[in-house]
C-alpha cells in the first residue's frame, strides 16, 4: 500500500464505456466508496477498486460523496463482470450503493399468520432444513401462504428479506396479500415506481424501517442491510435475465449470493426450469407440492382446429358468459394482427429500420414495429404492387372486437401491453376483474404471470401452434410451461375448465397429469446438446454498415479460433452469420454461437473478446 498523500486509486467510472482510469485523493479512500470525478469536461461518478502507485501523468482529483458498495455488493459486482464478460462500470452501475450511517441492527418483529395446512407445514419444515431449496408447487396450491412464513420467520430473526417477481404486472395482488400481513416495513420497488417514492424507499432502507424489499429484479441491486432470505417466485420467468448489457440472469447472480453469504435461498414455481430443476434435483431440494389450496378439478378439452375464431373456442366462452362465469383467453400476439400481407404479390410491409414486419394497431391506426418502435399510417394498398392488403395472424384486440360482437352484452377487456401502459390500469383491471366487473379478458402471455383471478371458470388457449414450433430448444418447454400457467389460473377455488387449440393434443395430454414427467422427458433429450448439460454463448456484432459487421464477425472468428487452438480447449463453434433478424434499428446484425461442456473454458475461449466491438451473451434465452 502507499501511504503518503496524494494517495492515488483505480476508478471505474459508473455506467459509462470508460476503462479503469486513475485519479488522485488528498485522504485515503475505501475500497468500494462511491466517488465524484472530472470526465471529459463532465463530472460523473465512479467507484474505487484498488489504491495504486502514482502514474507518469498528471491525475484529477476525486472528490468523495459519503457512499460505498457493501463488499458483498462489490463481491457480486465482480463476480457479475467476470462471469457475464461485461466490464466492472456496467456491473457496478447495476447497483444502489450504501449510504453513510445506515441502520445495522434491526429489530426483532412478530406477525399474526394464518396456520398453513399439513403440506405446506412440510414444505415449510422442508425448506427450513436447507440453505437453498426449490418448491415446485402447482398453481393454487398455496406457495405464497408459505413465502408469507418464510418472511416472519427472517424477521422474528432481527434479520431482513428480498422477495422477488418477474414482472411488476405481478406486484398489486402479491402486494396486497403481502401489506395486510407485514404493512409498512414492507416496500416494492419496479420501474412504475416515482422518483419521489423511490427516494423514500432510499431513506426507509437506511433508516432501518423497510425489513422486507419486494419487486422486479432492480430491487436485487438496492442496499438492502442484514439480508437472511431470498424468494425468487415464478423462477422461471424469462424477465429474471437481463436484454442488455450487463446480460446478467438474476436468480443464477442470487444463487451465487446466497451460496457466498450463507443466505437462505427459495426458488419457486408450477413450472420450474429444466436447468433449475435437475440442479435441485442431484442436491435433493425438491419439494413437490401437489393440487389445488380449495381441492378444486380441472377439465380439458382439446381442439384440432388451427383457425382463431373457430366455432368451438366461441361456443365454450358462450356458454361460460351465460353460466355467469368468468374466462380469459391467451393470444401469442398482441394488438390485431401480427402484419398485413398483399394477397397479390404476397409482400409484407417491413419496418425500414429492421428486418421484420410492421404489426398492426387499428386503435390508432397505425402500423408498428415492437422493436425499433417505428410508426406509420396504415396503407390503403400494398406499397409494391397495389394489391390488396390482408391480415394474418390474428392479436388480442381484434380477437376482443370479434369476440364483442358475438356476445354483445358481454364485458371485454384487453389485457396485454397495448392496453396495460400504466401500473394504475393494471391494478384498476385486476380490481375490477376480481370484482366480477369484468366478464372476459383476452390478452398475452401477461395473464399468466401469478395472477390470482379469484372466479375463472374456463381458460380458452389460442395459438399455442405457433409457439411450439418456434426455434429456439426450449420451445417445448416454453410452450407447455406457458399452457400450465394459463391452465392454472381457471378454477382457484371451483373446478374449472380449460380450452386447448393444438394440432399437438398428444403433446400436451402426455403431460398433464404432472409436469415432471415432461422435465425428465426433456433433460434427456437435451443431453450432450442443450443446457443445462452444456453452456451456451451467443457473441453479437451489429453496425449501420453491413460490410463492417461481417468485417467485425470474421475477425472475432479468427480471434476466437486461434484462441481455442493455442489453449487447447474444448469449445465448439456451433456456427456463425448473420442474425435470424437481420436488422434492427437500422444496425446490421450477426452473431456467433459456441458451445462446452466447461464454463470456464468458454470464459477463456472468449477471453480475447471481452475488449471487442461486440456484446456477449453467456447463457443466452433469445436467439434472434
């Protein structure tokens, strides 16, 4: 160490493309402290790694600002930049660091419960016996009654707890549940949250008055003191892993927390990972727990028909509405029609700035792209020939406009992005659905996320087709885990009915009776090709020239190669070109795809890239 002033510190600067840079301090700083720094004529703020010798060149001075990351925070940061190939600036600006003088002995805190039943109790007794453990629990059967006996008991320990959804399309039913047992010590936190409250929650948390942080994976990264308990609810969820740089998968950076700190970690799910359920597997930390809370039934009628508005679909939700019963109905597309395609020469009206075709929005009649969000005006012909233009693939919006003028009377709402822009509408539905306001919901894939709807008779699955024969190797698995999930919300606390649309009946009754059967079926297909028997990386070139791109992609491909061959590792290029979706945003895309039974001899077989024009996926779950 250099003990005598000015002392002089590598610094990361946060969230920002910079390198390790260094500067001078007139006072020893802390590993960890959170620092304001002059950068290119702006000051941004920076964490200090590690002291170091005075450099050659004159350095700016820091200026400390009374925060530090805890060093489990650092731990994480590093372990996050390390495993995810992404630099020590996007790992640590994931983060909310420590304010000076926070609360570090808590209070010990007592709540009134409900008793559990003699399953969850063993459940209970379960997961107490272990420091990490998986409950695979069916839809209904009274997970959250347990996270609730989970959360009392960590703070009846003086000790805190980090409970975390996918989405917060989960977060108003799961917070009223939640705020009627543990009230103001609790706080969720997502990104509907304001600025104002997110600066109280800040305050609350240093103060010692939030016990309990709840919320989509942003809330992993708050300060958060004394923490003795993790939940991951619906663990396998595809929100838990990050789109962007840093591409972190939060529950895999939670495990490897909870395995450091000796924190009690619970994974659940109705439909838990193939991956997530043979690791909980080989350490026996299963619990099964079977049925329904209200001991309801379920009946399923499947339909051979590949056409939306079939007749079937319509005569089962007729019924329904006239029993005075409540469904929902699952589209895999939102808004009217996936795109329009001219019924002449077949072209499809494609986004100028991406590869892929314009969706349809009648209720603003436009036309959109849901990935660089480009809009324009509906056309009255098809732009290449003047042919007519017809729709294909039906959405929610115009399934709910057919829908409509079947059942006149009837009370329909959309229940999918378009619709749902703002937490206020997302709880103003679900109140209002819960309070029988609501006949019938048609939405996407968000009605499955943990909605409790109280009265559901039937659930009418549309489409399912076209995700069962999607590219990716976990579609089987993403697709029947979806159909459970739908499934499961009919008939919480009566029987219920669901209605299946597959030229794939077979598939799906094989399974229906315990979706373990299917994770067995499928862990023994994916051997020796697919996770979680083998480790994935996807690299990603992408720039307005689409000679450069291939440029940047043959060149990481030597790069790569001559690394594998000098360190003699086994990795496998799977293969190597442009992207399923060419261009998006007006940016050429290619990518490279390598595969090894070691992690860590894909980390070094990429280790030359990590300075690379590129961005690297470890453990990737989109390959578009």
């Amino acid at each position: 160490m250099y003990h005598s002033p000015p002392f002089y510190y590598q610094i990361a600067v946060l969230k920002h493309k910079a390198p390790l840079l260094t500067y001078q301090s007139e006072q020893v700083l802390n590993i960890g402290e959170l620092v304001e720094i002059p950068l290119k004529a702006k000051c941004v703020q920076g964490v200090v790694l590690k002291e170091c010798e005075a450099p050659k060149f004159v350095c700016e001075k820091s200026v400390l600002l009374g925060f530090q990351f805890s060093s489990l925070q650092s731990q994480i940061a590093k372990f996050i930049a390390s495993y995810y190939c992404t630099s020590y600036s996007l790992s640590f600006g994931l983060f909310t660091p420590f304010a000076k003088g926070f609360v570090k002995e808590f209070q010990k805190l007592h709540f009134t419960l409900n008793p559990l039943n003699i399953q969850q109790q063993q459940a209970l007794d379960f997961i107490n016996a272990r420091q990490d453990s998986l409950l695979f629990g069916d839809t209904g059967s009274g997970k959250t009654e347990i996270y609730i006996h989970l959360l009392s008991q960590t703070l009846n320990k003086g000790k805190n707890a980090l409970f975390l959804m996918p989405e917060i399309s989960l977060t108003p039913q799961m917070e009223k549940r939640l705020k009627a047992v543990f009230g103001e010590c609790l706080a969720f936190w997502h990104s509907k949250v304001t600025s104002k409250a997110k600066q109280q929650i800040l305050q609350d948390l240093k103060e010692g008055k939030v016990r309990i942080l709840a919320g989509a994976r942003s809330a992993f990264f708050l300060p958060l003191a004394s923490l003795d308990l993790i939940i991951i609810d619906e663990e396998h969820d595809d929100a838990y892993k990050s789109n962007s740089a840093p591409r972190y998968h939060t529950r895999d950076v939670a495990l490897y927390l909870a395995k450091k700190a000796k924190i009690k970690i619970v994974l659940g799910s109705a439909t838990p990972l193939a991956t997530t359920y043979l690791r909980a597997k080989k350490q026996n930390a299963i619990f099964r727990l079977k049925g329904t809370y209200f001991q309801t039934q379920k009946s399923y009628l499947f339909c051979s028909s590949n056409d939306i508005l079939d007749s079937s679909a319509l005569n089962e939700l007729r019924q329904n509405y006239n029993e005075r019963k409540q469904a929902i109905v699952f589209l895999p597309t939102r808004a009217n029609f996936k795109h329009l395609l001219c019924s002449q020469c077949g072209s499809s009206i494609e986004c100028p700035n991406c590869s892929v075709s314009l969706s349809l929005h009648k209720k603003d009649s436009s036309l959109k792209c849901h990935y660089c969000h480009f809009a324009q005006a509906i056309p009255n012909y098809c732009p290449q020939c003047g042919g007519v233009l017809q729709s294909l693939r039906m959405g929610t919006q115009e399934f709910a406009g057919y829908l409509k003028e079947s059942l006149p009377t009837s009370h329909i709402v959309c229940f999918d992005r378009d619709s749902i822009t703002t937490q206020r509408k997302l709880k103003s539905i679900l109140e209002e659905f819960n309070r029988q306001k609501i006949d019938i919901l048609v939405g996407t894939q968000m009605l499955s996320k943990g909605h409790d709807y109280h009265n559901v008779n039937l659930s009418v699955i549309l489409g399912l087709d076209y995700l069962l024969k999607g590219s990716d190797y976990k579609a089987r698995e993403k697709t029947l885990s979806l159909m459970f999930q739908l499934s499961g919300r009919s008939g919480r606390k009566e029987n219920g009915r669901v209605f299946v649309q597959t030229l794939h009946q077979e598939f799906f009754t094989k399974f229906l009776g315990d979706y373990g059967e299917f994770l067995e079926e499928e862990l023994a297909m994916r051997k020796h090709l697919y996770p979680p028997f083998v480790r994935l990386a996807l690299v990603h070139f992408a720039h307005k020239n689409e000679e450069k791109a291939q440029e940047l992609l043959q060149e990481a491909l030597k790069i790569v190669k001559i690394q594998i061959n000098t360190e003699s590792l086994v990795v496998e290029i799977v293969g190597s070109g442009i992207a399923p979706i060419p261009r998006i945003a007006n940016k050429w895309r290619y990518m490279i795809m390598l595969r090894s039974k070691s992690s860590k001899s894909l980390h070094l077989a990429l280790l030359p890239l990590r300075s690379f024009a590129c961005e690297i996926d470890i453990d990737p779950i989109e390959f578009l």
